[in-house]
C-alpha cells in the first residue's frame, strides 16, 4: 500500500482522507484532538501533529510563500518522494495582462510554483499542478457572502456581486477533490510537470441565484456591484482590510475582463483527467 502524507487533511480539500483502505495515509494537523483530526484517525488515518505557522510570521502574503516553500524544501528532500501534487492558484498578474496586480492570494502561491520549478527541478519532475476554482461549498461554508443575506421589505433577495449577470466563475463540487487526486496518482507519471484546471460548471452568480430562487420559490434580484462597492461590502459586512477586500475583489474581476481563465488551453482540463478512466475510480468505499 502507498503512503500519501496530506497537509491540510482537515480542511475542505482533504477528501482524499476519507479513504485510508486504498492508501496509507499520514495527515497533517495543528491540532489532532480537534474533531474532524480526531474522525480521521477513527478511519485509520495516521494523524500527525504539524504547524507551518512555527517559527514563522502569520497571515500574509509573505508567510504563505514562505511556508510553501518550507513544504516544497521538505518535499524535495524526501528521496522516497513518488509524486508531489500541489494545490494551487495561478499567476493573475500572468493571465490577466497585467490588469490586477493587487491578488496577493493567488500570486504568492503561483511564486511557490515558480519556485519549485527553478529550484528544485527534481522534485518539478514529479509534480503535478492543480489550481482549484471557487467551491460550490463556499454557500455553505460561508452563505453570508455568497447568498442573499436577508429579504427586503418586499420579500425580495438581492445578491451583490461585482460581475455582469452573464460573467461566469468555474466552480467544483470540493468534495470531488479526491477522485481527481487519486486519478492523478495512479496516472503515474503522465501529469509530472503539467497544470490541471481543476472546474466542473462555469456559471454566472446570477445564473445561480435564479436557480435557487427557482428551486425555493421565492424572489430574487441580481445586482451587478461595481468594484468599489464590492470592496466596501466586504469591508463592512465581511470585516476584511481594505487590502484584503481588493484583493478578493479583484480576483472576481479576472474573470469579468479576461472570461474563464480556467478554461485556456495552456491547462490540462480536468475533465480530460476523468476521461482517460474507462470506470470512474471507486474511491467511495
Ligand atoms: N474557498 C475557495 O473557493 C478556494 C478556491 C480556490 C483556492 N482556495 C485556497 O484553498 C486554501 C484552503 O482554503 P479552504 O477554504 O479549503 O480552507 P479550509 O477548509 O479551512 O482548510 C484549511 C486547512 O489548512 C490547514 N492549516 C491551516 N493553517 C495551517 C498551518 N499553519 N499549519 C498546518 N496546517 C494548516 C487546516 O488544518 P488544521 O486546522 O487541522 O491545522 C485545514 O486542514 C486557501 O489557501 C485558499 O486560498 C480556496
């Protein structure tokens, strides 16, 4: 049986978890006496204790490209390594032209990409890229942002969005992350060094609102935001920094000027991944 380590293994991409009887698995977590860690290790997951943050500043851009490349680092210094599969985001600076400079979350993690590719080549042999898109799970995770809050006075739901009703975001179910991983690796080497767009649907938020209008039979209205107040929504509602709420701001606008991004060919699509399987991997045991 192989051994699969998982940093983040509690977190919303770690499905790969939920099937130790295909691997060995070794998860990493800062506490494993937290619930999800403790339902893992009750599976037969090999739960570890580890932090990124030790030692290390919190919470910025900085930190995470410095904690990134501590995992890259360790990762090339496993000689047993097989395969190193890296979830990530992509250069917004690169794919849009250079419009948004100011996505500090997707550019520092394309600088670990970046990194590893220029200086650490072996462990670039045996890397697989994957950039994930926005989870359809985020409405449940975090409805306050991605729903309609409350009704007016009319009984209305307005949802406040910085795109035009026909942009479209590609979205994944994040639970599929562990049928595309586990496809991935028993690909062997066919996905060392490329990028994989990891999207199931692109849909525009209005598209999605009328659905669920439609589904809950009550009315709805999309309200395409502009930028600055979009950025000042997330600032009072959300409480994020201004910093932060352009950020996020701004990673949307990608894909209001530049269309699904996701979508370019310069990516292995996803889907392309699930068709080189005849049956779909049964990772549902
Ligand atoms: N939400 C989206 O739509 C979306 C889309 C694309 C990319 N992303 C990116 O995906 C990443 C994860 O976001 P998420 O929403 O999936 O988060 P999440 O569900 O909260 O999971 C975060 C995981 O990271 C682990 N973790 C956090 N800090 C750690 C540290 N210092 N040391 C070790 N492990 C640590 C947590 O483990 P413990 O708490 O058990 O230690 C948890 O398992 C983010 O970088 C985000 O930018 C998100």
């Amino acid at each position: 049986m192989r051994n699969v380590l998982v940093i983040g293994a509690t977190g919303s991409q770690a499905e790969f978890r939920k099937h130790p009887d295909l691997y060995h698995i070794r998860a990493i977590t800062r506490d494993p006496s937290k619930p999800a860690a403790r339902e893992l290790a009750a599976r037969g997951v090999e739960v570890q204790h580890a932090d990124l943050e030790d030692g290390r500043e919190k919470q910025s851009a900085a930190a995470e490209i410095e904690q990134g490349k501590a995992i890259a680092d360790a990762a090339a210094a496993t000689t047993t390594l097989q395969h190193f599969v890296w979830s990530t985001l992509p250069d917004p600076v690169a794919l849009s032209g250079g419009q948004f400079l100011n996505v500090h979350h997707w550019k520092s993690k394309s600088l670990i990409t970046a990194y590893i590719k220029a200086e650490k080549p072996g462990l670039w042999a045996k890397t697989t890229t994957i950039l994930f898109p926005n989870y359809f799970e985020n409405t449940l995770t975090n409805p306050g942002r991605y729903l309609p809050a409350a009704k007016d006075d009319k009984g209305i739901y307005t949802l406040k969005f910085p795109h035009s009703p026909n942009t479209v975001l590609p979205n994944v179910a994040i639970a599929d992350t562990g049928k595309l991983v586990h496809m991935v690796v028993e690909a062997g080497s066919t996905y060392f060094t490329k990028t994989i767009a990891f999207w199931a649907q692109a849909l525009s938020e209005a598209e999605k609102l009328a659905e669920l209008g439609n589904y809950y039979n009550v009315p709805t209205r999309y309200h395409a935001s502009s930028a600055r107040e979009f950025q000042q929504l997330l600032m009072s509602r959300d409480g994020m920094s201004e910093d932060i709420a352009l950020d996020f701001t701004e990673q949307l606008l990608i894909f209001e000027r530049c269309g699904n991004v996701f979508a370019r060919d310069q990516f292995v699509q996803a889907k392309e991944v699930g068709q080189r399987f005849s049956s779909p991997p049964n990772v549902n045991r």
